[in-house]
C-alpha cells in the first residue's frame, strides 16, 4: 500500500473529527469488520478488498489477470497489460461503499489494478471537487450504496487525474 494514500485518508478523517485505527492485513480477521465500518486500501495486495467485492457488479479479476470486472456486462472489463510499460499505461480502480452481508457492516474500498489506480482513488474521495464530478453524474449518491470505476492516466509513472468511466448506485 502507498503510504500517500493512508496520509491522504487520515488527513480526511481528522478533518472530519472522525476517530480511526489503522490494521495490517495480515492481523485482521471478519470479527474486525463487524465491529466498526471498514475502509480497504489496496486490491491484490489486500485479500479482503478482493473477497467483499467479489459478488459485487465492479470486481477485481483473480490473478493473474490484472482487471475489473462488470458482473452485469461480462464482455465489459478495465485492463492493465503486462505487455506494455507500467509507467504509461491507464491504470483503473473500484472505489465503493455499500453494506456488506457477510460482515453486516459498512465497508468502502479504495483500490486500483495498480498503485497508481489506487492513489487516483485516493484522491477521488478525498477531494471535494471530484465528488462534486460525481454530483454531476449521479444524484443521491451520499446516502446509498455505490461503485464507480476510475480511469487514470499513467505518465512517466505519476498519476494523473481520476475520471469516472461507470458508475453503480443501488
């Protein structure tokens, strides 16, 4: 995980008066996730990010693929290709919030195929003016469960600005 990524999260939540502990993977188990709402940085390098999306519509592909998947338009996914240089590819990411059954609690995903994908999230939600971007694209979104797919463009290895390129509100 980039440790922008957490300094940009916390940043927020102190902002927001909004307490918060940070837990490595590694040592966190479901009884975490039923306890208080959960925010999961990360895709294949996060094994929970990839187990509490995969019923959702926008899932990340078992390795080795490197892609998101619509569940709703099997033909439809997001790609990285290994074939091409890391460094100026578009990289892609899932940033969702929704109540998890399993968990029966909030969860919110910020994560990319890559770690630019997952800065470009980062900074997605913490940024008023890409929610404003998402204002524009969808009504009524603060209080109900989504899923948007990001697209960012990679130069040189640094991150461009986040894009919306679908969006699922329920």
């Amino acid at each position: 995980m980039d440790a922008n990524v957490l300094v940009s999260l916390a940043d927020l939540f102190a902002k927001n008066h909004t307490e918060y502990a940070v837990q490595p993977i590694s040592s966190t188990t479901l009884a975490n996730f039923r306890e208080r709402p959960v925010v999961l940085i990360g895709a294949y390098d996060n094994k929970w990010t990839l187990l509490l999306l995969k019923d959702q519509r926008f899932r990340f592909a078992p390795k080795p693929a490197r892609e998101i998947d619509d569940g709703m338009n099997p033909s439809v996914f997001w790609a990285r290709y290994n074939s091409q240089p890391y460094k100026n590819q578009d990289d892609y990411a899932v940033v969702a919030r929704f109540h998890d059954k399993l968990t029966n609690s909030l969860v919110v995903v910020i994560a990319g195929i890559g770690k630019n994908g997952t800065e470009a999230a980062a900074q997605f939600v913490t940024s008023s003016r890409y929610l404003d971007m998402l204002d524009g694209r969808a009504k009524d979104w603060a209080s109900k469960n989504l899923e948007i797919v990001l697209k960012t463009t990679v130069v040189d290895g640094k991150t461009g600005a986040p894009s919306i390129v679908a969006i699922q509100i329920w």
